[in-house]
C-alpha cells in the first residue's frame, strides 16, 4: 500500500491534568473510510480537533502523504487538505449557501459570484449533492446545512475529510443519502474519516474501525472482519468494578409519572418522541444514551423550562396525595404547587450558577424571594454555604469567592449541595460527575445514594455506563428522543445497554 | 509539499485572569490617570507653552479654590452621579441605557410645565410634589418606551434609547416655542418673581437640597443593588439569562422594571436640574451629563460608591479644565479633550486588569 | 413651485450630503461588528483638520494654489479621521473595551478637539475674530462648469462642489464592495458571526481595524465637507450640530445599506430643512417636524425588530467583543 494520506504517531494531549488522549497512533490511506469508534468523553473529537488545526498536540507526530506535518490553525489545515465538518455548523445565516462557501477563499481570480455557483454545482453533480447554492443559511434544514458544510471542505480542495458525528442530526433517510456521497468521495480518492458511535453505520459505511476508549487507543479492525457485538465490547471495554455501594430500594411509591411526551425544536426537528417513564421514590433512575439524544429536554421540560408539545408530567404529593400536571408550568408555579423539585443541569455555571457571584449569592438562586420585605437575607445563605463547603469538603478561599474560580469539582459540590439543601421530593442530576476527579464524583455518588435512601426519586443522566450500573437501580436508555428500553441496572450488562443506546430506528415505528 | 508554509505559534497568548489583587488593580489604575495626565502635560505645553504644574494647579484651584466653586463643583458632581446612578441599574441588567439624556431631558420639561402652567397658584409643598411626579412619570415613560419593545421584539436599545434622546430634544425645543411667543427661542427664568416651584435654600446654599437628595439617592442605590431582592434579579438577569429563567425570574418583568427605575431617576435629575438649580429649560440641560453619565457608571464598575470617585475626577477635570480655560485665555473646550485623553487611559487600562500578557517563551516540539 | 421644488431638492442634497458621509463610515464600521458611537466626534475632527490644514496653508503662502488647496486639507482630515477610528479601533479590538463607552469618549474628545482648535486657532496665529478660509472655500465650493448652461437642472444637481459627488460615488463603491467583492463578502461575515469568519481563514482582526478606520475616514469627510462647502471654510462652535448621530439613525433607516443611505440621507437632508419650505408653520411646529427623522428611525427599529426578516437586521455580532477562546 502506499503513504497513508493521514498517519498519527503517538498522539497525546493533555487539558491540565485530565489526559484527553494518550499515545494514539492511527492512519487513513487515500480512497479508505475510517470510523473512529468510541463513548462520549473518549477523546475522539480532541483527537480530529488536532487534524484540524485547533489544539496543538502536547507530544507526538501528524504525519501527512508521509511527510511530518505542524497543523498549527484551521488555515494550516486547509492548506494541507484537511477539511472537518464539525458537529456545531460554522455559518453565516444570512448568507447564502455559495457565499458561506467561497467564504475567506482568495485563489487569486477575478471574484465572480456566477464562478462560484458554477463550480458549486459542478461539485454537486460529481458526488451526487442536491443543493439551492442561492437558498440562505436560515431557510435551511440541518441536512441542508451540512450540505453546506461538506460542499464548503470540498470546494477547498481538500482531500482529507474528517465529520464529526455527521448523522447525529439526520434522519434515516438523510443518513443514506450522506453514505452515498461518502462513497463516492473515497471512489474518487479522498481519505475520509467519520466519528461516530452507531455501530450499524460503522459498519455500512467504513472500511476499517479504529476504536478509542477514555482516551486511549484499543485498535482497528477491517470492518468486513468484525460485528456489532465485538465493536461493543472494544468499545466499553471490561466491566471494571467501582464499588458504589448500592442499597435496596424501599418504600417505593410512583412520584412522577411520564407519559408520552413530545417536543420539537423550533425548526421543527423532533426532540422528544412518545416519552413515557416512571421515576420512584427511594430508587435512582439511570438515564443513558448518546449525547443529544434528549436527554436535557426531557430533564428541562420537567423542570418547567421548555415547553412540550403534547404528554402530561404528573407529579404525586407524598404529602396531601394530590397528583399535579407539571406540563408547561413556569418553575415558580411548580414549586408554588408544593412540588419540591431539585434540577442540577448540565451546563453548571451557565444555567446552575452565576459564575461571577460568590458562594454566598449562589445559595440564594432557589431561595431568595422566601420571608417578607424587598431585602435579601444573606444570613441564611450564609450558613447553608458554610454547611457545604465544611460537609462536602468545598475547596475554597473562602464564601464570598466567585463560584467561577472554583475547580470544576468544587463548582459542582457547591451546585449539588444547594439542590439537595431544598430537601427535594425529585432530583434530577444531568452528568453531574462530568470532568470531576474520582474523589468528588465519589462524593457526588454519595449524596445521591443518601438521597435515595431518605424517599427522594432521584434521576441520574449519565455517560459513564459502569457507574450507571453500579449506582443506579433500573436505567432508561434513550436514543433519538426515543426510549429504546428501560432496564433493571443489577441485572444488565454494558453490552446491552450499549446496543440500546446506538438503536435509533430499530424496533420503533419508522417515519 | 508544503515547505514554503511557515508555521508558529503565535507571539503573545492574551488569557484572562482572575486573581489580580485589589491593590494591584488599583495601582494599574493610577499608573494610567497618571501617563495620562503627563500626556496631557504634553500637549498643554505645545499648546500654550506653560509650565502644566501650573496649569495642574491652577486646575485645583478652579474647583476647590473658593467658596462659591467648590459648592458650584458639588452641585455639578451631585447632578452627574444622579443620572449615573440611574442608568447604572440598566447596565448592571447589560440593557445599554444610553437614552438618560432624553430622559432627564423630559422629566426637566414635565417640571417645567408644572411650574410655567401652575405658576403659584398651588401651595409651596404641593406644587413641588405635583413636578416631582411629573418628572418622574416622564422619565420613566421615555424608558419604558424602547424597554416595552426590548422585551416584545428584542429591538436594539442602544440605537432606540439613542433616538429617543433628539425626540426628546426637539420636544423641549416645541414647547419652549410655544411657552415663548416672541420667538427668542429662550424660556428664561420661569417665575422669576414668585420663585414658585423653586426647590428651596437651606442653610443658605442653593445647591445643598440637590446634593442631600443625591446623596439619599446613592445610598439608596448602593443598598438596593446590593441588598434587594430586586437588585439580586437585576444581577442575575445580568450575568445570564438562562439562570434567571432557570430560578423561574421573569426576565421581561425585571427588564421593564429595572428601565422603568432607571427613568424615574433620570426624572429626577430633571427636576432637581430645573427646579434646584436652573429654573429654566433649555436643549442643553442635560448638557451631555446623560453620555458622560455612562462612563462614569462604567468607569464605577456598576458600584454606587465608586462612582461617587468616578463622578468626581470627570466633574473635576472639566472645572478645573474651564478654570484654565479662562486663566490661560484659552477655549473652554480643553476640559473635553483632557477627559477625552483620561477616559481613554483609564478605559483601556481595564485590559491590564482583566488580562495576562503571556509572551511565547521556549521552543516548540517537533522541529 | 418649480422653482421652489428645485431649491428644496438642492438645498436637501447639501444636507444630506454630510450625513450621507456619516452614514456611509458608519454602514462600513458596523459591518465589522463595531458600533461606532464615535462617529459624530470624528466628523468634527474631519471639519476641524481640514480646517487647520487650511489654515496654515494660507496662512503661509501668499497665493495659495488651487490644487493645494484642496490636497492639504483633504488629506488632513482623511488622516486625522482615521487616526481617531485607530484609537477606537485599538481600545475596543486590541484592549476588549466596550464599545459603547469608547465611543462616548471618543465622540466628547472629538466634539472637543474640533471647537478648542476652532476657537483659538486665530489667537495661536495672532489673530483675532473666527476663521475665514475664504480662498480654500471658494476652490471647495467651485460647481461643475457646465452646470450654469443646464438651467434649473443644473441648479438643482449640479451645482454642488466636488465633495458632494465624491459622497454619492464613495457610497456607490461602498455598496458594490459590500455586495459584489470577496472583501465585501469577507467584511460582512465578520460582522454576522466572527467565529464562522475566523474558521474560515478571515483575518477578523485586520478586517475590523481595516472597515473601522476606513469608516472613519469617510465620516471625518463629511466634516470637511460641512466646513469648506456649506459654510465655505468657516467653524462655529457646535455648528456642525447633532448630524454625527443623525448619520447614525440613517444607518438603521437605509437597513445597513450603502446604496439605499444615498436616498436615506437627502430624505432626512430634507427633513431637516423642509419646515423653511413649509409656508404658515408656527416655530414650534417648526421644531415637530425636525423630530420626524429621529421618530421614523426610531419606528424602522421597531418594525425591523417585529417583522424579524433576516437580511434587515442588524449585523448579528454588532456591538460584542470577539476573540478566539482561549484555553
């Protein structure tokens, strides 16, 4: 075989003390599709990011049509060939599809926008692309927009082409469309490579598999030499054992019950689709699934911050036994329902916290308005945070340090500790032990465990499959915006929830 | 094949930090009033070839040297921090207010009106009570106005609030037209002789009311950003929105109140500019205080208190810049241009405080 | 009525072509992302350095030509414009200041500078009584030659001086670099979304400082103008007036287009000007009508904002700091 068009030697990157990638080596001949298989936080996209000129790797050597390469800025990528196709579309919206295309462009001639279009179809035509280069970024769909992007990497020439997760947000029939064009891309030549965590796509389209798992390399296999059922396990890997201790659920009542919910974004994309589940008093509901999947929608819409289009959220009072419909309620009107309801979200200091207030101020989101007056009660708060930075262990100058110059970890205590302070009834906690270090996830584990044991139905988002079936008690995969099963966590295995998790249409009605 | 292609990383990495000591922001602060006033030693010695120790001098002298300048200068420094209080809620709400000038604009005419209309025909207590109302309804009307529709349709409030400053303008110039048939286009003292409407002296100084209020007014703002659960909704919606919705604030309501408060005080700078200090109405009686108010609040970093020093060093640059004005025989526009030159200073200082220079240093893996 | 009509049209254009210099800096510096609150201070320094420039000129020679005449202070003010852009430009791109206060104090600083050198620039030369720059506004003001044979046509376009023409060509070119160029298109996107800019190999820095500088430049033109043609090289303090934030409500009006702010200025020119034409106004109506320009800018915003069509919006990043994330 020849040079490899894209060979990685050894590639490690490190974000302070967390290693996104470790000592990876890879490579992609020319007329080849590679997937890059692995979980959320595997380091996969860190690793096409360093392709593309957006981090610099801390050690080792890219390698491109063999000679040593210094991807230094998207420019220098472009000037190597390499065009990615991000998750998060780079586009002017009012700008049309031609002129995002020819964007930053200078090859020196006369600017013709007629040119443009021209070449624009000419592309189109050869890879079998059906775009309006007139039509404008924002009457566009998604698969329209990644069009875009596509027809914007090729129109640069490039012949290594990376997309990151490029049918998360595609239909089936989307999807096949894409896996035409790809084909035809690597009949013509280009080295392609293709992150994704749907094994039956890995398997339609590549031709070889190279799986990362926490940031390490595991292999790469010939597609046509492996299956699902392999992939899965060079995926996640050996069940390690994390001694969460788990106690039996008791005292189970139905707290809130879920039926058949359905949302949509404002563009019209599905988001939640016939959602129905049950979260119990006294027991952790796991929620796995892909990133995007719906997760924090579902979540949002139960705390009263996104509007659902159809399904009813019912909420059953331990203490009158009254049952409430939380469907598009505001969170002051839900917890003016009596409803106690604790909401740790994903994106800690952009929604949870203010990051410019101190300790202090933060424990008084949830509680300001209480007692009469106009003046704040600081005295309250005050004693709360003292309370959780001494029990939880905070690292902290002090409480009247802003919440931003805490380490992740200590963000997040503080953040949880004030969610369970409220003595919640239901606490959903979305990835709360993301980028924490072992010790503080343990204390997070904890808390939830704690929780649980005091009656509170508590639902646990998770990407970390161990963890899920170590602490939770029965786990709701979801796919798509779809339940695609719910599981009893101490008889399941990573395998199955995994396949589950990478199951968008199977089983489900198609649309 | 690409061996023309030079790659680097690049020179100066800029990165924000966090933990620069109050002292030391402090002294970063200084250092740049002070290269900016050697600065301006430099051009007021091109200029008039006098020696700017001098000139400094003679600055301080322009504001504190007597009696009737140094009240003169408080009553100015009073005037400024009132609209820089009001729009200093907005700001904190990251709502760009940079209508105060139109709004106390309007609420100096709505005291004017009371005063041309009632002339003394109301009681002492009750007429100032009717144009303080008056004022503070049209303040808060002129603000509600672009906030109603910053939070329907999300229109632009820096370009509204902007516009509605020159309605604001031209209104006061038709009703001045029409309160004045002979045309002259000036309204004169307004009860001249009946003084009705006159905020009163105490203490024999005709400032000291204006400056007690204001002082009121800081105090009160200070503890109601800091200490009320409104102001507590104000930051919040500030520093992010998706928290306030979060917690269940209603984002709309604190924007229509939060501007609503804010023109209410600019109302009352109105009135205390027409009924304290002027007893008439012109175009200019804002006379660009709603502009400079915005950097001051800036400058203050939101902080009712700080802003009292702001305030003070903008007030005191242009006293002291007119006292030499007059004393060098030069133009009165000097003060505009030496603020001019420390606003620059001391905006572009605030970089230095908020970030870290970090110079590439070592060599690079690889090659 | 012919007649009158006509002499409204041309007294109109030479509001208008003030503004139209103001709106058109502006349309190029907001197209960058940058609100230039600076622009009405800028335009007094474009006055006032022409104004010098010419001075000194005159000053120190005893027959000044023509062509010099026109050169020095034409230049003056262009470099000078752009010198206050750079300031704004460095402490708003380079130092992250906001923008809104920078450009505040740049317009106090500007306003400043241009009445301090208009009022004492005879005393530093000895002289006494305002400045007349009789010779330099006469070669300003000098119409097209054939514009006396065209009649009133003639009159009524084309019996402005050279500035004039080169307002309404500069907005041309504005509009067609805007629309049809690769450093229009590239401009453009800065605006809209800097980070999509930035990915795609747009030097947004250099973008920014380049739009915003020229965009000054072309404001600062709108002073001279003010100075040498309408008032025919004189300066009164405050003369040029509230036109600088005029030219900033046309640039809402014309929808952050060059071509569409040549009409957009003469329509408020005329505004501006339209109650002298009016017969039987009352000097307080008079005043009503020149709040209309501010009230129908202020009536676009809100239908602008309401009808939410794309493309009149205002530049998506208008007004916010850009800079790569740094790690």
């Amino acid at each position: 075989m020849s040079t490899a068009a894209i060979e990685l030697k050894g590639i490690t990157k490190r974000f302070g003390s967390v290693v996104a990638n470790k000592n990876i080596s890879l490579s992609v001949q020319n007329g080849e599709i590679l997937s890059l298989l692995g979980e959320n936080g595997s380091g996969k996209t860190t690793l096409m990011n360093m392709i593309s000129g957006i981090y610099h790797p801390d050690e080792g050597q890219i390698f491109i049509n063999g000679q040593e390469a210094v991807i230094a800025s998207p420019h220098d990528a472009y000037d190597y060939k390499i065009g990615m196709i991000h998750q998060h579309f780079k586009l002017v919206d009012v700008f049309s599809a031609a002129e995002n295309i020819v964007l930053g462009m200078n090859d020196g001639k006369k600017f013709n926008m007629n040119d443009v279009y021209a070449r624009v179809s000419q592309i189109c035509e050869k890879y079998g692309f059906e775009i309006d280069a007139h039509k404008k970024i924002y009457q566009m769909s998604v698969s329209e927009k990644q069009t875009v992007e596509i027809i914007k990497v090729l129109y640069r020439g490039a012949d290594i082409l990376i997309l990151d997760e490029p049918t998360a947000v595609l239909t089936p029939q989307e999807t096949q469309t894409l896996f035409k064009v790809l084909r035809r891309m690597r009949d013509d030549g280009k080295a392609i490579i293709i992150i994704t965590h749907k094994l039956h796509e890995v398997l339609s389209i590549s031709d070889r598999v190279s799986v990362l798992r926490r940031g390490e390399y595991v292999g790469t296999l010939r597609t046509a030499d492996t299956n699902e059922i392999e992939l899965t396990e060079m995926m996640v890997g050996k069940k390690i054992s994390l001694n969460i201790e788990r106690s039996e659920p008791h005292d189970i009542k139905d707290r809130l019950v879920v039926s058949n919910i359905q949302c949509n974004s404002r563009e019209g994309v599905r988001l939640l689709d016939n959602v129905s589940f049950v979260a119990r008093s006294g027991e952790i509901l796991g929620i796995a699934g892909i990133a995007g999947s719906g997760q924090r929608e579902l979540l949002e819409a139960i705390a009263g911050l996104q509007h659902i289009d159809s399904g009813s959220i019912i909420y059953n009072n331990p203490k009158t036994g009254v049952q409430d419909n939380l469907r598009d309620k505001t969170p002051i009107q839900i917890r003016d329902l009596g409803v106690r309801l604790s909401f740790v979200p994903e994106d800690r200091l952009g929604m949870g916290l203010v990051g410019n207030m101190d300790i202090v101020d933060n424990m008084m989101l949830r509680s300001y308005r209480h007692g009469k007056g106009i003046f704040l009660k600081r005295a309250e708060p005050k004693a709360l945070a003292d309370k959780i930075i001494s029990d939880l262990q905070v690292v902290t100058p002090g409480t009247s340090t802003p919440v931003r110059r805490l380490s992740g970890g200590n963000v997040q205590k503080v953040l949880v500790g004030r969610e369970i302070a409220a003595a919640p009834t239901v606490l959903m906690a979305a990835y709360p032990v993301r980028g924490l270090d072992i010790n503080s996830s343990y204390t997070i584990y904890n808390l939830l465990n704690e929780q649980k044991e005091h009656g509170v139905a508590v639902i646990f988002v998770g990407e970390d499959l161990d963890v899920l079936i170590e602490l939770c008690d029965r786990i709701m995969v979801i796919g798509g915006g779809r339940v695609t099963g719910i599981v009893d966590a101490r008889n399941t295995t990573k395998e199955e929830i995994g396949l589950l998790m990478t199951k968008t249409d199977g089983g489900q009605t198609n649309e | 094949m690409n061996e023309k292609i030079k790659h680097t990383e690049p020179l100066i990495r800029i990165s924000k930090r966090d933990d620069l000591v109050w002292w030391k922001s402090w002294l970063v602060r200084v250092i740049a009033v002070v290269l900016a006033l050697v600065l301006c030693s430099v051009i007021i010695i091109l200029i008039t070839g006098y020696n700017p120790i001098q000139v400094y001098l003679a600055m301080i002298r322009g504001s504190f040297g007597t009696n009737r300048k140094l009240w003169i200068m408080l009553q100015n420094l009073a005037m400024l921090l009132c609209i820089s209080l009001a729009v200093t809620p907005a700001f904190k709400m990251r709502f760009w207010n940079i209508g105060a000038e139109g709004q106390v604009l309007v609420g100096g005419l709505a005291t004017a009106a009371v005063m041309f209309y009632a002339k003394d025909s109301l009681p002492p207590f009750i007429m100032i009570i009717t144009m303080l109302a008056a004022s503070l309804a049209a303040g808060i009307i002129w603000a509600m106005i672009p906030a109603f529709f910053k939070a329907k349709w999300n229109t632009n409030e820096t370009l509204f609030t902007l516009m509605m400053n020159y309605v604001a303008t031209q209104l006061v110039s038709f009703f001045i037209m029409i309160w004045v048939p002979s045309g002259s286009s000036v309204m004169g003292i307004i009860n001249q002789d009946s003084q009705a409407g006159w905020l009163p002296e105490i203490f024999g100084q005709k400032y000291l009311l204006n400056i007690l209020i204001v002082a009121a007014v800081t105090i009160a703002m200070f503890i109601y950003l800091k200490y009320s659960k409104q102001g507590y909704e104000i930051s919040v919606v500030g520093e992010s929105e998706n928290t306030a919705k979060y917690i269940g604030i209603n984002v709309k309501k604190v924007i229509l109140r939060t501007m609503g408060l804010s023109g209410a005080i600019c109302g009352l700078a109105g009135f205390l500019l027409v009924s304290g200090t002027n007893h008439t109405i012109t175009t200019t009686t804002a006379g660009g205080m709603g502009f400079t108010a915005i950097m001051v609040s800036w400058l203050g970093k939101f902080n009712a208190v700080i802003m009292v020093l702001t305030s003070f060093i903008i007030v005191f640059l242009q006293r002291g810049a007119g006292e030499i004005a007059t004393k060098f025989n030069l133009n009165q526009s000097v003060a505009d241009i030496l603020t001019g030159i420390i606003l620059f200073f001391i905006i572009g200082c605030e970089f230095f405080v908020n970030y870290k220079i970090n110079f590439r240093t070592g060599h690079k893996e690889g090659k | 009525m012919l007649t009158t009509i006509a002499s409204f049209i041309n007294a109109a254009i030479i509001q208008g072509i003030p503004l139209l210099y103001g709106a058109t800096g502006e349309i190029i510096t907001e197209k960058s992302g940058n609100l230039n609150l600076g622009i009405p201070g800028i335009m007094y320094i474009g006055g006032i350095s022409g104004i010098v420039g010419g001075y000194i000129y005159e000053y120190y020679t005893p027959e000044p030509v023509a062509a010099l005449c026109i050169i020095i202070p034409l230049l003056c003010s262009l470099l000078a414009s752009a010198f206050m852009a750079f300031i704004y430009s460095f402490l708003t791109i380079t130092l992250r200041a906001n923008q809104n206060v920078t450009g505040l104090a740049l317009t106090t600083f500007g306003v400043g500078v241009g009445n301090f050198l208009g009022g004492s620039l005879q005393s530093f030369f000895g002289k006494s009584g305002s400045i007349s720059l009789l010779t330099t506004g006469n070669y300003y003001k000098t119409p097209l030659p054939f514009a006396e044979k065209l009649g009133l046509f003639g009159q009524t376009f084309l019996s402005f001086g050279f500035l004039a023409y080169l307002a309404v060509i500069i907005a041309v070119i504005c509009a067609f670099v805007l629309k049809k160029t690769r450093i229009g298109l590239n401009l453009r996107a800065v605006g809209e979304s800097p980070a999509t800019a930035d990915a795609a190999g747009i030097n947004v820095t250099r973008y920014k400082y380049v739009a915003t500088c020229t965009g000054g430049a072309i404001a600062g033109l709108g002073g001279l103008y003010f100075v040498m043609d309408y008032i025919a090289g004189a300066w009164t303090n405050d003369g040029f007036g509230d036109r600088g934030w005029l030219a900033i409500a046309i640039v809402i009006f014309a929808l952050w287009k060059p071509d569409l702010s040549i009409l957009c200025s003469f329509i408020f020119g005329g505004l501006y000007i339209i109650c002298t034409y009016i017969p039987g106004l009352s000097s307080a109506s008079k005043e009503l009508i020149k709040m209309l320009p501010y009230v129908v800018t202020i009536i676009v915003l809100v239908v602008i904002s309401a009808r939410k069509r794309r493309e009149n919006q205002p530049p998506a990043h208008l007004g916010l700091p850009y800079f790569r994330e740094e790690r």
